[in-house]
C-alpha cells in the first residue's frame, strides 16, 4: 500500500537568519507546519527543532521581550497566549531582535 500524501495548503514558516545558528537543521529548509494559531505554529517548530519553543517563549508559554512573530505583515496582538489565527496559506515569520554596540 503505497503513502497518501496530503496536499492541503500548510502555513510555511520563515525565520530571522540569527535563530539557524541556534537550530541549524533548519537552514535551507522550505518549513510548513499544521496550525491554525501562533501557539499552533510554535508546537509544532518545537516537534521539529526540540528546544525552539523554549528559546522563543518564557516558562509560561508567554514570547520572550526580544522575539516577535507576525503573520503576514501584522506582529501577533496576543504575546501570552499565542492566539491569533493562522490561515493554511499564510506566511510566519518569527523573529529575534539583536541589540548590541
């Protein structure tokens, strides 16, 4: 019995250049993930790259102060809970602000 493939359209991801010095198995990939929340897309970041959920989210699932996600061009509204909505076409960007001298 051959595999089914599902070809249902999947958020893809895309992230900040500095977080694949972090996850390297990341860099070059085309991600997409099953979800239909930001929260979703962080579990499921997390099941490919153990670890990644941590390094962007607090102890409470809450995002870190320097790391924002938006979904398309809009930063997501709710930073505690990861609720905004996640279309199976969009496109999610998490990023990681540098500071430094």
């Amino acid at each position: 019995m051959g595999r089914r493939y599902d070809c249902r359209p999947m958020p893809k991801v895309e992230l900040a250049r500095h977080l694949y010095a972090f996850f390297p198995q990341l860099e070059g990939q085309e991600i997409s993930v099953e979800a239909d929340t930001a929260a979703g897309v962080v579990q499921a970041m997390e099941k490919i790259a153990p670890g990644f959920s941590f390094y962007i989210c607090d102890e409470r699932g809450s995002l870190r102060t320097h790391v924002n996600i938006f979904i398309e061009q809009d930063m997501v509204a709710d930073r505690k809970e990861l609720t905004d909505k996640v279309k199976p076409d969009s496109r999610v960007y998490i990023l990681q602000a540098l500071s430094g001298g």
